[in-house]
C-alpha cells in the first residue's frame, strides 16, 4: 500500500471521529502556538532592546566608578579635559548623576515615581534624545549652576496638563523652571523614560551631597568605539592605578549582552512550552493504542486479504503523522495570531520567526512518529486469525 492510500485512509479515519481527533491534536496546537508566540515575543524584545541601544549611540562608552577612599578621582572636568584633547576619536562626554528617591512636588500635586537625573548639555545629542517643545540645557545652565531642568511627556501632563514651558516645579523641595520637553519615547506612561526629570549635573551633585561616579563618553563615530575605549582604559588607569575602581563597557557589549540573557530566556522558555508537545505526543500514543484496539478486526480482514506488516505500520504511522501535522499546522495559525495578540496588549511588536514555525512543525511530524511507532508496531505484530476471532 502506498503512502498516499494510507493517507487517505488516515484521514477518513479523522473525520470518521472528528471530536476525538480534534482533542488528540489539542495537545500539539497548544504546544507548538506556545513556542511560535514565546519565540516572537522574545525575538520583537530582543530588537526592541537593540533598537533602544542603537537610539541612545552605539557609540557610546559608559564609565562607573566604584569609591574606594582616598584622594584620587576623577571629576567632570577631568573627563571633560581629556575629550577634548581626543577630538580625534572623542565626540564628548556627559555625567549622569540619578538622584535616588527624589520627591516632585508641583502645587499640592507632589510624585516619588519621577526619575531625576543630572546631566551635561551634551546629553541630548549623546543618547539621542530630542526636545518636542522648548529647549534642551545650555552650557550656561551648567557652569552656572541654574535651576533649570527638562522633563518628559508624564511629567508634564501629570503635573501640568500639557502646558509646562516656563512653569516651575519643586525637587526635593529646590523650585526648578521648566525649560523643555522631550519627545515622547515609551508611551508617556509612569515610571518609564518619559517620567525623568532632566538638571544640571552641577545642580543634581549639590542637592544629592554626592559627585559624580557614571558618565557616558560617546566616540567620533562606531568604527573608532574600540579604540576610544582602550584609550579611556589606559588613561583611568594612569590617573587610578587600580583597575578595580572603574568599569566600562560600550553600548555594542551591552547590547550583546542583554541579547545573550533573552537568547537563553528564550531557550528555557521554549523548553517549558515544549513539555506541552510532549504530553500531546503522549495523547496521540494513547488514542493511537486505543485506535489499535478498536480495529483490531479490520486489522485481521486486511492482512487475511493480503496486506503485509508494512502494510499495517505505515497506514497507524502515517495516520499519527497526519494527526500531529493537522495539529502543527493549526497550532502556527494560533501562534502567530496569540503573539500578536499579546504583542499589542503590552506594546510589543511580535517578530514572527519562520526558524520558530519550521522547528515546530518538524517537531509535531517527528512526534507523531515516534509516538505512533509502538502502536503501529503492535498493529502490524497481530496474528490475523487471532484478530478476526476479536469481538
């Protein structure tokens, strides 16, 4: 018998009962939906990740300092200093200094959600952020220590109900005029990026009674990022001496890194979503058998008129593989539609990976091989007069 005889036969034999083949297959349509509409999610993070890094610069070269006591340090102007005698491979450098558990107060309105940070006048123009009204901070508001500051799209509908340039907002209880506005980047939604509060780092280090230990330090461009960075290295370490006191790392490293962390979130989250193909190949085995057991009289008919072992194995083999297909197929429909689903409910767009369809789908088919061997095995073993005499 050929293999598009037992095809057919399989598939009568599906329509024949189609409740039971529809809850034979449930368990393979869940398992393969979970791992398309986890492995896209995954995938649209992972380039949304990318995507915020490649907004803020690649470019860009961020420096932590670790305190360790003493007198030796390295303060804004020092920093700045040797930028500027690097024009070469330096575009700048701003500080960013956050103030933790700042408290913003507007009127009676007042929120400990806002994150406050201290900037230099580059920092729009180093992480790549733009201003939607009004202006950014100026060199002036920096040297001179004026309590002028940036806030994003939350902060000012929040505090000001969309009209905030020239208003004044209290940080810890310093008033602050409202300079500008950034563009909006995270759906104006609390406690994301557009609920920051920009100032002069000059400002934020007197208010927080701490100096400054991050900067980011942007490259000329991305084809010297590698050697701006072993410049920066050698230079801490001349002033420092001790590598343990400071940290770098570029924008590219830490993009690969976050992009390492989801890659193995995503491995383990398919592996969970994977238990699901194996119960379902489980379920198929199951009815496979009890499939078996019902025909276990056509079983003796057919090979009393002729047809071989092979015969028998590959008719209940190719009949498991239909199921598990059928089952696969309908299981990428409702994967890609659950990714975009869940992709739009938290603002996510979902990368469907056609790697993700084609594995599954390989998957569900080697399933039902595997699961629907034994029961075929057994068909094909049945002594024919033992089958007819099966009531």
């Amino acid at each position: 018998m050929s293999i598009t005889q037992s095809f057919m036969l399989a598939v009568k034999s599906l329509a024949a009962s189609k409740m039971r083949a529809f809850l034979t297959m449930l368990g393979i349509v869940i398992g393969v939906a979970a791992v398309i509409a986890l492995v896209s999610l995954m995938n649209g993070m992972s380039s949304l990740i990318v995507s915020s890094f490649e907004d803020m610069g690649m470019n860009n070269i961020m420096v932590s300092f670790t305190p360790r006591g003493g007198n030796r340090e390295i303060k804004p102007e020092d920093m700045q200093k040797f930028c500027d005698d690097r024009e070469d491979l330096y575009f700048g450098m701003t500080p960013t200094l956050n103030i933790m558990g700042a408290t913003v107060k507007q009127g009676t309105v007042n929120s400990n959600t806002s994150s406050v940070v201290g900037v230099s006048e580059l920092y729009d123009e180093i992480n790549g952020k733009a201003v939607e009204q009004g202006t950014f901070l100026t060199y002036v508001d920096v040297e001179n220590r004026m309590r002028n500051c940036v806030i994003g799209t939350y902060v000012r509908d929040y505090f000001f109900d969309g009209d905030a340039i020239g208003k004044t907002i209290k940080i810890n209880g310093y008033p602050f005029c409202v300079t500008g506005v950034l563009e909006e980047s995270a759906g104006g939604e609390q406690s994301s990026a557009d609920d920051t509060i920009l100032i002069p780092y000059t400002v934020a280090s007197k208010i927080a009674f701490t100096r400054v230990s991050n900067y980011t330090v942007a490259a000329k461009d991305n084809e010297h990022v590698e050697e701006a960075k072993k410049e920066l290295q050698k230079y801490l370490f001349n002033e420092l001496g001790d590598e343990d006191m400071y940290t770098i790392i570029t924008m590219q490293e830490a993009a690969n890194i976050v992009d390492d962390i989801l890659g193995k979130m995503s491995m383990v989250l398919v592996g969970i979503a994977g238990i699901s193909l194996l119960v379902g190949g489980i379920g198929i085995m199951n009815i496979m058998l009890v499939s078996v057991t019902e025909r276990t009289r056509e079983i003796g008919i057919r090979k009393a008129l002729g047809a071989t072992p092979w015969d028998i194995l590959s008719q209940f083999v190719v009949e498991a593989i239909t199921t598990s297909a059928i089952g696969g197929v309908v299981g990428i429909f409702f994967g890609v539609f659950l990714a975009r689903m869940l992709g739009n409910m938290v603002g996510l767009r979902a990368v469907i990976s056609a790697s993700a369809i084609l594995i599954s789908v390989s998957v569900s088919a080697g399933i039902g091989i595997a699961f629907g061997y034994f029961p075929a095995k057994k068909a094909a073993k049945l002594n024919p007069i033992d089958a007819l005499r099966y009531d």
